[in-house]
C-alpha cells in the first residue's frame, strides 16, 4: 500500500484532506485497480480515525475512483478498456461542444492563458517530466471548457477528468505520445486563433480519438 503523509487539523476538514490524498494517490497509480483499501490502516497512516476516511471513500466511490465490496470494504477501482471506450466517447461529445462555443466566447486574456498551458508541457517534454506533462494537458483542457462559458457543461467535463487522467497513467503511454499530443494541441490553438468553431471541434475530436488509440494500442500489446 503507498506511503501516505499525516493529516493536519486545520481549516480544512479532515475527511476533505483524506479525500484528496487518497484521490491523487489513486489517480496517479499509487494504490493499484483491485487493491483493498482498509479503513483501519489508512486510519492509522493518516493519524486520523475511521469516520473522515469513510467519507472520503463514499465520496471516491461515487465518483468511480473506488467500489464497494460486500464484506470486504473498499477497493480502488478496476479499469477495463472498455470503461477506457466508454468514457471517450462521452468525452469526445462534451469536449466537441464546449470547444465550439469555446472559439465563440474566448478572450484575448484566455488565450494567453491557453498559450501558457502549452508552454507548460513543452517545458516539461523538454526535461522528460511526464506527470507534469499530464497535468498541464489536463488543465488545458480544463481552461478550454472553462472559457465556453456553459456552466454546466464545464462542471462535468472536469467531474471526468481524474478517471481520464488515470487511464493515462495506467496506460503508461504518455511517454511514447508526448510530443505528438503536444502537436495536437497547438492544432488546437491553431484553430481557435482562426475563430473557426467547426474547425476548433475537429481538432478537439481528433486529438481525443488519437489519445484513446494510443491506449488501444497499449492494451494490445499487453495481451500479445
């Protein structure tokens, strides 16, 4: 089971600062798919009692990070490719939208912001740092949503992006695909500088269907 740090009663509540350990932990493939998560232990490595850890389990297990399993507890979450499938295929439809009314409502500001994001993994692919890289993209993505200016749509593409970043993870293919994701983000950027919504949505969709090959791809070779 990961090494976790000690909790700290300050503002912040003790089941949110249980929740976001063991979110991150899960999310960056620290705690592995099926493994069991005892109440009892990440109560004592936490330093905190069993109540905030049960909070913060029932809130990871309705965002499908961790199940519950009858007489036995909680386990993190498995992962399937189809799951993989699924899940890509809602973030191709949402993203798709939001990146239309995105080319519609961006300000010279947010795009400067968008710039920064992309700097931020170019960075970052320059020194072979690879998790970073994954969180610049995400927050590219994130900002991207953000700057449609549809609430509601923007709530929910952010609710799915710690499944979308551990399947990356998972699938160890960030490494092989860095620099090619890189390129389909300034595609993106590209697009949105031309004002072209429909244009802006093609890119979005292809780079999302480029992603969800790569670990096609991945998985294929597992099994081979």
């Amino acid at each position: 089971m990961a090494v976790l740090p000690r909790l700290k009663n300050n503002a912040d509540t003790l089941a949110e600062q249980a929740y976001a350990i063991l979110k991150k932990a899960i999310v960056n493939n620290k705690f592995k798919p099926r493994e069991i998560l005892s109440e009892e232990k990440l109560a004592a490595d936490l330093g905190i009692s069993r109540t905030p850890i049960r909070a913060a389990l029932s809130r990871l297990a309705m965002e499908k990070l961790v199940s519950n399993i009858p007489g036995r507890g909680s386990m993190v979450a498995d992962i399937s490719l189809q799951d993989v499938e699924d899940l890509f295929v809602v973030r191709e439809a949402l993203e798709g939208v939001s990146a239309k009314l995105a080319t519609k409502n961006i300000t010279a500001q947010e795009m400067v912001q968008m710039k920064h994001f992309l700097q931020q993994q170019r960075d970052s692919l320059a020194n072979a740092d690879y998790l970073p890289f994954l969180e610049a993209d995400m927050l590219f993505h994130a900002e991207l949503a953000r700057i449609s200016k549809n609430r509601e749509l923007y709530e929910i593409i952010l609710s799915l992006q710690d499944r979308i970043l551990r399947f990356e993870i998972l699938s160890n293919t960030i490494q092989s695909r860095a620099a090619k994701a890189l390129r389909e983000h300034k595609d993106i950027l590209d697009a949105l500088e031309q004002g072209d919504p429909a244009l802006v949505e093609q890119k979005i969709i292809a780079h999302i269907r480029s992603v969800l090959q790569s670990i096609r791809e991945a998985e294929a070779k597992k099994l081979s």
